[in-house]
C-alpha cells in the first residue's frame, strides 16, 4: 500500500497568514489545534472531530472543498 500523508499534513502546506481564502483560513486556525487528529486521512473521522470540536471553522463546506483538494492530490 502506497503511503499517503495525512490531511493535516497537506492543509499545513495551504497556510498563508495574508490569505482570506476561507480553505487558507481553515489551515491558519487548524494549525492552533492542539487536539486536531494530526494523522488522520479518514473523512468521516476528521468532519466528525471538525463538527464537534472546531468552533474556527464557520461552515463544514469549508472542509469538504479542503478534503477534495486533498484527496485530489493524493490520487497521483
């Protein structure tokens, strides 16, 4: 099986302190998570963590178009 980075891991990579990108805004604050599951790749596990836990995160379509990009990336 192919090693495939986590989602966190490929969110760091969109941090950019100037955006206001809400994908880039969502990365920014996700990194100030101290108990965001850093090694998770399982969409269902991170939006239920995200729903429960991530009150920076003001709409969960936010994530969703973060994890296609990712997801996207991660077929090559």
């Amino acid at each position: 099986m192919a090693y495939r980075e986590s989602f966190y891991r490929y969110l760091m990579t969109l941090r950019d302190a100037d955006s206001t990108d809400p994908v880039v805004q969502f990365a920014n604050n996700a990194q100030n998570d101290q108990t965001f599951p850093k090694q998770e790749q399982n969409y269902e596990k991170l939006s239920e963590y995200l729903e429960l836990n991530a009150g920076y995160l003001p709409s969960m379509s936010i994530f969703d178009q973060a994890y296609q990009m990712y997801h996207d990336k991660m077929m090559y």
